[in-house]
C-alpha cells in the first residue's frame, strides 16, 4: 500500500519532500514502503519528523535527531528578538518623553517666575536694556521648550506675555 505521494519543496529542508498531513500518515508510510525503497536504493527513511514550514510531516532517512534550530525556529527568534527590543525601545522613548515632559514643565515654570520679575522691573522702572536681556532668555527657553501635547497653550500664553512685556521696555 502507497499512499499517494505528494511532494512539495520544502523550504527548510531546501529540496522536495513528500509531505503528509498527520504523523499517522507519515508513520504508515515508513511502515509500508521502507522494504520497497530498499529494494531499489540504499537508504530508507527511517523516521519522520513535524516540519513547521510545511505544516505538516516528513520521513527522512537522517537517524539522527538533529537539534539544531530550523530556519522557521531562527526566523521566530529574530522576530521574538525584535519584538523585545522594540518594546523595550517604546520603554525607553516613554522615559525620554516623561523626563523630557519634566524638563519643560519646570522650564515653563521658570519662564513663568521670570515674566513675574520683569513685570517688577518694568514697574519699577528698571533699566531698559536689563530687561530686554531677561526676556530674550525668557525668549529663548521658551523656544527650546518641547512643544509636547498639552503645554502648546501654555507656551503661547507665555509667549504672548512677553510680547507685551517687550513692547512695554
Ligand atoms: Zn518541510
């Protein structure tokens, strides 16, 4: 009894094999035809073995139990791989983003007091060119304050008030 052979190329073995969809059928195979095949080769197949790039088994006459990690198992692990570095990667990036946040949080903050003194200044009638340099700093941190999601108003409002301050020196 033969079943019928249905060969395909298998990827990971690299050449054509007969593939059977169950290990019963594979196992019947070895069972049936082994005899035969030795009549006309020298080797048989002398086990047969699960191939997850065919979804399906294979008989080979390899007695040995390779353990050697297929193309599919390297395939899963570099994408297993990947997977971890970039959750690990999103990890990182929510740090960055959280310290990053704090940083321009206290930066506006900062702006905030400094708006505060010039206004003083102003009142007080200090000098010009003092508080023209206080606000083109407060000016420039403002510029390199992340313009993260949330703190856009707040930079505008900051920015608007020392537009106003400047038009007041
Ligand atoms: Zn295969």
């Amino acid at each position: 009894m033969k079943p019928t052979k249905s060969k395909v190329y298998c990827y990971d073995a690299g050449r054509s094999k007969i593939l059977f969809e169950s290990e019963k059928k594979a196992g019947n195979f070895l069972k049936f035809n082994t005899d035969e095949i030795l009549k006309t080769a020298n080797h048989a197949p002398v086990r047969f073995y699960f191939c997850k790039v065919c979804n399906g088994w294979h008989v080979t006459s390899s007695a040995v139990v390779l353990n050697i990690p297929t193309h599919v198992d390297k395939v899963m692990d570099s994408f297993h791989e990947e997977e971890k570095n970039r959750a690990e990667w999103k990890e990182k990036m929510k740090d960055v983003r959280q310290s990053s946040t704090e940083m321009s949080l206290k930066l506006l903050e900062v702006i905030d007091k400094r708006i505060a003194e010039i206004q003083k200044k102003i009142e007080n009638k200090a000098a010009a060119a003092d508080i023209r340099m206080l606000i083109e700093d407060s000016l420039n941190d403002l510029a390199s304050a992340n313009n993260f999601v949330g703190h856009v108003k707040r930079k505008k409002i900051l920015e608007i008030k020392l537009a106003e301050l400047v038009n007041m020196v």
